[in-house]
C-alpha cells in the first residue's frame, strides 16, 4: 500500500505545469497576431502616402518634387518613429505618369520574429498629358 501511495503523489502539480504551458504559447500567439497587425497597419499607411503623394504630383503644374514631398508629410503623420524608418521614398516622372516608390524594411521591435520587405509602387497620370 506505500508504494501505491507514493505514485500516485508524484503526479500532484502536473496541472500548474500544463496551465503554465498554455499561458506561454498563448502569449505568443498574442505577440504574433499583434506584430502582424503592426505590419498590416504600415503597409496601409505606406500605400496611402505614396497614392497621395502621386495624385498631388500628377495635378498640373506640379512635379514630383511635389510628390514626394506629399508623400513624405503624409507618412510622417501617420507612420513616425523607429516603425516608419525603415522607409525609402522616391517619386519621378515616367512618360506621362507621376510615379512614387516606397523601398520599405518593417523591423519587428520583439526579438527573434523576421523583418518584412517590399517594394510598394503608385502611378498618376500627369494632368497635363490629358488637358486639351
């Protein structure tokens, strides 16, 4: 009868060690769907700046200085810190179209989860290409 009692003491405190256990890889997952949606919610903000910033260089009489610099101010409000510093603006004129670039490297600020790369690309045609 002792030796049936102690085995079956050895199995106290295996449900700390499971809820424990769920607890960690539940905070992951949490970690991740939240850096995922801090990615997402750049990519917008990215999007939307360079769109921006090509529609205001592609109005006539502007260029893509223009361009560029609505780019720059709309990204500045709505993607400012370390997160929008991994963004490279360009904007030029091709043919009859205004065209803004984004070279983006999004670093994630948790530790051993990947950086996101991409190359985002917004086009307008040139006003004055279409006026009589």
């Amino acid at each position: 009868m002792n030796g049936f009692h102690r085995l079956k003491g050895d199995e106290g405190g295996q449900a700390s060690v499971t809820y424990l256990l769920a607890i960690v890889v539940s905070m992951m997952v949490f970690v991740l769907m939240a850096n995922l949606l801090m990615f997402l919610y750049a990519r917008g903000v990215i999007r939307a700046a360079i769109d921006e910033g090509a529609r205001a260089g592609a109005v006539a009489g502007s260029s893509d200085t223009e361009c560029l610099a609505r780019a720059t101010d709309a990204l500045d409000d709505l993607l400012a810190g370390e997160l929008g510093d991994g963004v490279t603006l360009r904007c030029a004129v091709e043919g009859n179209q205004i065209v803004a670039t984004a070279e983006v490297v999004l670093v994630s600020p948790y530790p051993g989860i990947g950086d996101w790369s991409f190359t985002a690309v917004a086009r307008a045609v040139d006003e004055t290409s279409v006026l009589p």
